[in-house]
C-alpha cells in the first residue's frame, strides 16, 4: 500500500510499504477513506518528537470503511464505515472504567523503557505518534490496522459525508474538552490562544456551550480573521499588539476573562531569549502561550490547555497562578468520551467542523501538504487528504 513515511525532520515521504495485517482478535483492518493532518503532526515534522524511526507511518486523524476484522470484534463488520479517535484505549483499566481513555494502562508499555523510569505510568498509545506513544503504525495511508477495535471506532449513519464526521477523530473532542474543562457556560467570556484548528474548535465548542465574548489571539492574520468571521471572535494579533493578555484586561474592567484555553502548546513563538534557550535545551518548552494565560485569566478562573506540552519551563509564574486562585486542566484528548454526543450534534445541525478545511489533497501529494500546512502558505487552515 502507499503511506506517508517520516524520514527525518522536515522530511516526509510517501511509499510503497507491506499492507497492514490483523494480529490480534480485536483488530480491524480499515480502508482508509479521508486523513487530516493535525499541528501535533507538525511537531513530528519539527523533529521535536523523541521516539521516531525512520519509515513510521503518520496520523492520527482517519476514517474509513472496515475491510477486515478480527474474531473478537463485536459490533463491527466489513463494509461498515467508521471514525477512528487517536487514542487507542483497551475500555476496561483502571483508567478506562473513569472514561479516562488517553490514559490507557494497557495499550503503551514501551514508554518506561524509552524514558528509563522504571515506575512510569505509560499514558494510551496513539496512532502515528512515535514510539513513546506505543510505536503504532498511523493513517495517512491507504490501510491502517486499528487494534482495540471494540473501543475506539464510530459508526457513522448514511448521509454524512466523510468531511462532516472527519474531526470526531481529534480536533472536534480536543475543542470540546477544551472548552468543557475551561468550564465555559452560559455568558462566559473566554480568550482563546492559537487559531490553528485547534483553537477553531475550541471557539466553536465555547460558543455552543454559550460563551458571549471570545477573544482570539494569533499572529496569523488569515486565521484571526476566520474565526472572527465564523465564531465572532475579537482578534488580537500579538503581532501588532505585543501584550494580549494586557488588552483583555482592558477590555475586562481589568479582570481577566473567566477562563482561557491554551490551543498553542510547547512551541509558542516566545522572546529570542526563550528559543535560544529551548534551542540548547536548557529550557524545554516555550512558557510564552501559559504566561499570557496566567495573566489573562481573572481570579478564581480557569486556564484549559490542549496545546501539548513537552518537559519543564522555568518562566511560569506559579506564585501568580496561586495568588489567582486559578484553576488548571490540561491533557490529552480521551477522545472516546465525546465522540458520540458530538457526532449527534454533527447530525442534528448544530455543529459543522468542515467549515474550516482549506485544503484536499491527494495522499500521493502529502508532503507538500505538510509544508504547505507548516509554513501557513495560501491561507492555510486544514488539509484533508484521500487516498
Ligand atoms: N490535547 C490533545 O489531545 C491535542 C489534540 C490535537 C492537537 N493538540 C495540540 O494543540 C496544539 C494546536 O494544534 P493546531 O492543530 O491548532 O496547530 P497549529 O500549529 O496549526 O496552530 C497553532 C497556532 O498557534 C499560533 N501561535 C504560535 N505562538 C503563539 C503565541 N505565542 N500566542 C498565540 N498563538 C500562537 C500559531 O500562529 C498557529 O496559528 C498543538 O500543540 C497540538 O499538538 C493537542
Ligand atoms: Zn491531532
Ligand atoms: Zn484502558
């Protein structure tokens, strides 16, 4: 079959590689029908993942039809047409049982060898996330094995179409959860840092659990003006205005807003100082995206991050977080959890992901979808792929 291959930083290869067989009872074998590409891809890309090898498959962004599955898949036959969420979770551990899916205990058990703890709890494994997330082969690709079948995949109902129900895999959940950790509810007034996809959803998310006022702040202008078009967002570009946080204040009778969620993550564009420290990896993250949170976020407010963090960061204001009394969710996706009430919601009309793909692709043309994607060419919001 032809996948998409990591061949080093900024390096991505689309090629010929073995077809994916079933291995164990619970396993599908999928036909993939549609693949995103997603910002945490874009770290891979970056070559700030540790854990890659050569010739891995990327993504975790897919959908298809099931080709095959294994003896011990209930529920699922071939031919059926299904959504795959990134975490691979087995339903039944100590975490699974407190829907705590991204926590998975039994679907990563490589990641304590990898980082020499010999007591770390290991977190789920995700499709095409490197080997310290369970080295699993991912779904930009004409096939893709999904194991655990029981547990992740979706059904969809005819009439919806791959692009609607697309982003149950990732993007829709991480904006909900986003904005439901950040406990956002009617009349809330929330600011949103990144406007990536994202930092879309999260908007979307925010509005429709009843957020009144969104503040957006980015530095792409394009993005900005989206998701002021969309979402009805006021835009800040950190650009042209150098302290966000210092205009929400202003514009808050100087209190913060209620909640603000962090759609940035480790590689925020921070001072020179920063990046020539993460650079020398005497700081391991870029603490500028968190800062702007913390000083945003009114009293007794919430700051919600999906973005992914990777390490420590010394320029993070714990005694200001403290004297605000804030309150702090962050995390990876469980995925699991969301996806049937959002795809209802899909259903019913009342949420609409695809409004922010920008670009489709073919699989054959991935590469160049990652540059383009990376590089924030020809407006570019989201790139779905087929293969
Ligand atoms: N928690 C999860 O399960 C989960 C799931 C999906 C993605 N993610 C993470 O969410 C983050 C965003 O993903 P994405 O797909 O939107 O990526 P993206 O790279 O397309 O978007 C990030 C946006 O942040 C902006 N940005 C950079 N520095 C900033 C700063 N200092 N202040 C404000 N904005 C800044 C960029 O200009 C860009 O538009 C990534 O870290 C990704 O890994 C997490
Ligand atoms: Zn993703
Ligand atoms: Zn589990």
């Amino acid at each position: 079959m032809r996948a998409l291959t990591y061949q080093g930083a900024k390096d991505v290869r689309v090629e010929t590689v073995p077809d994916p067989v079933i291995t164990a009872n619970d396993d599908i074998v999928l036909r993939v029908t549609a693949t995103a590409i997603c910002g945490s891809d874009l770290h891979i890309y970056r070559g700030k993942i540790p854990g890659m090898k050569d010739g891995d498959i990327l993504g975790h962004e897919f959908m298809g039809v099931v080709e095959d599955a294994g003896p011990g898949v209930n529920g699922l036959q071939r031919g059926d047409r299904v959504v795959v969420p990134f975490v691979i979770a087995c339903g039944s551990c100590f975490y699974c049982d407190k829907t705590l899916f991204a926590a998975c205990e039994n679907t990563n058990t490589g990641r304590g060898a990898i980082l020499n703890k010999k007591n770390a709890t290991p977190g789920a494994g995700l499709f095409g996330y490197s080997h310290l997330y369970g080295g699993y082969a991912g779904g930009q690709a004409e096939y893709v094995r999904v194991p655990r079948a029981n547990v992740g995949p979706l059904k969809i109902p005819e009439g919806l179409n791959d692009e609607q129900v697309l982003f149950l895999s990732d993007i829709l959940p991480t904006g909900y959860q986003a904005a439901v950790n950040a406990q956002v509810g009617p009349g809330a007034c929330v600011a949103i840092f990144g406007a990536g996809p994202v930092g879309l959803m999260s908007a979307l998310c925010a509005r429709f659990l009843g957020a009144q006022q969104i503040f957006m702040v980015d530095h792409n202008e394009y993005r900005l003006r989206f998701a002021a078009e969309t979402y009805g967002v006021i835009p800040i570009n950190f650009d042209k205005d150098e302290d966000p946080a210092e205009i929400i204040l202003g514009a808050t009778n100087g209190h913060g807003v209620d909640a603000t969620i962090d759609a940035v993550g480790f590689e925020a564009k921070g001072s020179a100082l920063e990046t020539a420290l993460t650079a020398i990896k005497l700081e391991g993250s870029s603490g500028k995206a968190l800062r702007q949170c913390i000083a945003a976020t009114r009293r007794g407010g919430v700051v919600s991050v999906p973005g992914v963090y990777a390490g420590f960061i010394h320029g993070f204001l714990f005694g200001d977080a403290f004297d605000k009394g804030l309150t702090f969710k962050m995390g990876q996706t469980h995925a699991q959890k969301f996806m049937p009430e959002l795809l209802q919601h899909i259903a019913e009309g009342r949420m609409k992901p695809e409004v922010i793909i920008s670009h489709r692709m073919k699989l054959e043309d991935a590469a160049r979808g990652y540059e383009i994607f990376e590089q924030r060419q020809e407006e570019c919001r989201k790139v779905v792929l087929t293969p």
